[in-house]
C-alpha cells in the first residue's frame, strides 16, 4: 500500500509540475508512461552504449563524419546535445562507440570515394566523457589479408579482445562474411582472421551480393550471442540472424560458431527490413532493450529511421527479439524513464482553415491537420511550474506530393518560428518530430502553423531535459 501510494503521489506531483497552474487555463494534457517506438525518423545503423556515468551515447551512420549524442534517456536521443568526430573522407558508416580498459574508441568504416576501399579504421580519446578532450587518430585496424572490411565491432569476454567485422574472402564483391581475429590492444589484431559465418540459408542468399554484416555481441550466464544483419540491406528481407559460442570456448575455431537456421526478428507488423541493431540497457538497468533500423515505409529501400523496443531471453541463454512491435500500439517507457505530460493534436486550438480530424491510427483516433494556408496553425497552453530547458517529442506525418521533407512552423509565446521538420512517409505513417525548448514559468503558448509542405500533427510530449 505504501508502494501504491508513493507512486499515485509522484504522479500527482508531475501533474502539478506541468499541467495545473494557478488562474490560469491549459489545455487538456495527461500524464503518460508510454511512447510509440521511433526514437530518430531519419537514420541507419544505430548504435548506442550507457556508460557508467548514467548517459547514453548514441551514433549512426551520418557518411561524412562520426557524430555522438548525449542524452541521459533512450526516447529522448533525437533532442539530445552532439559532438561532431572529424574522420576524414568518405563513406563513413556504421560507427561504434566503446569503452575498453578506461579509455573510449570509436570504430568506423571508411573509404577514398571508392567503396572498393573501405576499410575499418579506429580513434582514441582518454577524456572521462567521449564528447569532452580530444580524439586521436590511431589509424586503420585490419588482419595480415587487409581485404575489404565494414562493420566492426568489439568483443571483451575473460578479459581478452576480440575484432568482428564483415569483409570480402577476395578483392570483389561476391559475399559478404563475418570475420574474427584476437586482438592486442584496442587498436591492433594480432592473429589471423577467422571466418566464422557465410550466408548460406535461402534468406541469407535472396538478394545478390550475399550479405552477412553489423555482427553485435551479447553475453549472458557464458553464452555469447552474435546478431548479425542477413539478406539485401536495400530491401524489405533485411532481417537479424543468430550465431551462438561458449565464452571459454575456443573463439578462433570456426568450430565453436553455430549459426540459427532462420531469422531470429524479420518484417512484420507493418514495418519492414529491421536490422543492423545495437543492444543496450534501460536507465534503471533492470531491462534489456534493442535498437535497430527499419525501412520508412514498404520497399523505401535505404530511406530509414530508428525503433526501439524491450525484448526478453530464452531458456538457452539467447536473446529472444519477438517481433517489431506495431507501430500505432504504444508501448511502455524503459524503466527508469521520467513520466511525459501528452497534448493530443485535437485538444488545441485552431486557427485559418486547419481543424480536427478522424486518423485510423491516431493515438486517440484524431489528429491536428489542414495547416494548408499561411494563417493556418493549431495552439497550446502549455504550463511549466519553473523555467527551463524541455524536450518536445510530436508525432508527425508528412504524405507531401514528391516524397520531399516537409515542416511545421513551430513558435513559443509569440516568437520567431523555426521548422519543425517532418520526414515524408505518407499519411497516417506517424513518425518522430524533436525539439528542445525553453519554458518560461506558468503557461506557454506553443503554436504549429503551416512551413513548408504539409505535416499533420498526432500529438505532442513534454518531459524536462535534465
């Protein structure tokens, strides 16, 4: 009982703290412990790691540099503050973050314009905070073969190193398989490499060139589960597959390796390609979570955004991934995440020609739309009992003939607007719009008024930055 009422008190407070102020009027908000799963509408190949410091540092594949975001929760990483990495031309992709033996890497592959050429290379910064101090450029890693490599990641299992990548057996690009190779230090392979896996399976092998790539490790109770992304990364078959070892086994025999005969998480539930993941930690630390790419939309090819969602273990010690979850069902904050405070689209104030509308996949079955004239927004009260920094989280959509971007004009309390930019994926395919903005104390007018293109507002969240 104790526990329950603690709990009902928290929740009053943050009402108190964001809803109610005193003499004046808000429009109708709740407090909320969900989210729908996009936590970045546009990128590919996340990667994000908690450190011991209580934050998240998150990376993706931006193609010309290596860029960090900071941010103390998972939902709110979009809105998060960046460092930018300078790495150098070109084709940088899939970027990793690690913290090995009190120092931090970054891993990425890299290229001189020619994809032929892309190689792993690797970066050091010795500062308690990777986007503090200064990185070093520790040159490129690679195995006695130095053949075409992306993708690397690190192992640490009884306390050794090992490098996992995706590479050519030759000098074309015939298939793509996963290497391993033992290594010295952060820095340096010091063995042979080792092919550990090959598409083989009819969904491994149903797009040419064959493709294993983006190995992720997970260790629990001694069992090392490499995840690795299968199929035409261009296509809706993109899926995760299953590689299992002991950790005391011998990690440089093939033998060690046994690869699942199906995908272990696939298309489905409307969302389509998921792959090339990341696992991490919710705040607490009591939950498991994934994050992974999909596709926009059905066969957008690499036009992708990021997702996120709980998953689970089976008895074998093995992750157990389920299925993307659908994308108009919310589902719980990570554990350890603060409470949002939710203004549903339908609940503003409207002005010009913009007005409430029926939307089959709206969080209330309505949404906020028709900002199609310049003097066409939608309006809300919103209250913060102190000023402050906050994170405006909205769920957009954007059907704009042409696929291009579209944006809303986003104002607070009557000052210059910005764009509220909002990819295009269709009507009704709801995406993730961010914002940080500053709330002076009492009520804040926030307005959303028609930019360029055309963007449909679901609803916004509000939850403090620090």
């Amino acid at each position: 009982m104790k526990i329950v009422n603690y709990r009902s008190k928290l929740l009053l407070a943050l009402c108190a703290f964001l809803i109610f102020p005193i003499g004046q009027t808000t429009h109708a908000a709740t407090v909320q412990n969900n989210f729908y799963n996009v936590v970045m509408q546009d990128g590919a190949d996340p990667w994000v790691y908690k450190h011991t410091d209580g934050f998240y540092y998150f990376t993706k594949t931006t193609g010309g540099n290596v860029t960090i975001w900071k941010s103390a929760q998972l939902t709110t990483i979009d809105a998060a503050p960046t460092t930018v990495v300078n790495t150098g031309c070109c084709g940088i992709w899939a970027p990793e973050l690690h913290y090995i033996n009190g120092a931090w890497y970054i891993y990425y592959a890299k290229d001189d314009g020619d994809n032929v050429n892309h190689r792993m290379y690797v970066m050091e910064n010795t500062s308690a905070d990777p986007t503090q101090g200064t990185w070093q450029y520790k040159g490129q890693i690679t195995d006695p073969t130095n053949k075409w490599a992306i993708d690397g990641t690190v192992l640490q299992v009884n306390g050794q190193l090992y490098f996992i990548w995706s590479g050519w057996e030759g000098d074309t690009n015939v298939r793509q398989n996963l290497y391993i190779a033992h290594m010295s230090n952060p820095w340096t392979i010091n063995s042979n490499r080792v092919e550990i896996a090959r598409p083989t399976y009819a969904w491994e092998t149903n797009h040419s060139p064959n493709v294993n790539e983006g190995p992720q490790v997970i260790v629990r109770n001694g069992v090392i589960s490499l995840v690795y992304s299968a199929s035409g990364s261009w296509t809706n078959d993109y899926c995760l597959g299953l590689i299992t070892a002991n950790a005391s086994s011998n990690l440089l025999n093939p033998a060690s390796w046994s690869k699942r005969s199906q995908p272990i998480f696939q298309s489905g539930n409307g969302l389509y390609g998921p792959g090339h993941h990341s696992f991490t930690k919710s705040p607490d630390g009591t939950e498991d979570w994934i994050m992974y790419h999909t596709a926009k939309f059905n066969n957008s090819g690499w036009n992708r955004e990021i997702r996120l969602q709980k998953f689970t273990w089976n008895a074998d010690n093995t992750p157990n991934l389920g299925a993307p979850v659908n994308p108009n069902t919310p589902i719980a904050l990570p554990s350890g995440e603060k409470s949002i405070v939710r203004y549903e689209g339908e609940e503003g104030t409207f002005g010009g020609i913009a007005y409430a509308s029926q939307s089959p996949s709206g969080s209330g079955s309505m949404k906020a739309g028709h900002m199609d004239t310049a003097d066409s927004y939608v309006e809300f009260n919103v209250n913060a009992a102190t000023a402050g920094q906050y994170i405006l989280l909205a769920r957009t959509a954007n059907g704009t003939a042409g696929g291009n971007w579209s944006n809303l004009l986003l104002s607070l309390n009557g000052g210059t607007a910005s764009p509220f930019y909002i990819t295009n994926k269709g009507w009704e395919n709801w995406g993730l719009s961010t914002a940080r903005v500053q709330l002076n104390a009492g009520v804040n007018k926030i307005r959303f008024s028609k930019g360029e293109g055309y963007g449909e507002l679901d609803f916004f969240d509000i939850k403090p930055a620090n």
